[in-house]
C-alpha cells in the first residue's frame, strides 16, 4: 500500500498499489527483495501492463486483495499463481502465511 517492503502492507487492490514487493524465496529462506515502482498506479484500465511487466520479471505467484480482469487474464495466461486470501497484512505476514496454491480465474 505504500513504498514497498517487507514491512509494507500487502495492497487491497492490484492495480491500485503505488509499488510491488518482489521476494525470492527459497526453503522458507527469503534471499532476496527488491521493490519495483507502479507506473500506473490507480489508473483504471490499466492493470496489464504493470501485470505483464511482473510476468517479465520471472515472477511465479502474485498476492493482492483484489484483482482486475486484465490482471487476472495476464496472470492466467502465464500461468502465474495469483491469490488474494490477505487484506491488511503485512508482505513478510503474507510470505510466512502461506503462497498462492495455484491459479484462480
């Protein structure tokens, strides 16, 4: 919801979050975090192209509250695992909680 980081809150809405909190993980060990800015941000109708962007980037599963159909197109497409089980959590809550289990559409 804000700048990024493990110590951000995990956004209610995809498209709408002002940054996304990238995080590789491996063995429950996180190895990695870098913090990519939403161009887009808050712009209706915009939601696939910071969605392809984070299918660019190698991403393999996406949490939000909420997300658009263009987001969700992309996401399938790719076959990204997306899920959106947290509202109000912070992004490390959200990683130890548990990933996305597998696609949704």
């Amino acid at each position: 919801m804000g700048g990024g980081g493990l110590d951000d809150t995990v956004s209610p809405e995809f498209g709408a979050s002002p940054s996304f909190t990238l995080v590789d993980v491996e063995d429950q060990e996180t190895l990695a975090v870098e913090i990519v800015v939403n161009p887009k941000n808050c712009v209706p109708g915009t939601t696939s192209r910071p969605a392809r962007d984070l299918v660019d980037r190698g991403v393999d599963a996406v949490i939000a509250g909420a997300f658009g159909p263009e987001a969700i197109l992309v996401f399938s497409s790719a076959v990204i695992r997306w899920g959106s089980p947290f509202l109000r959590v912070r992004v490390l809550s959200a990683l130890s909680l548990s990933a996305p289990q597998g696609c949704r559409s």
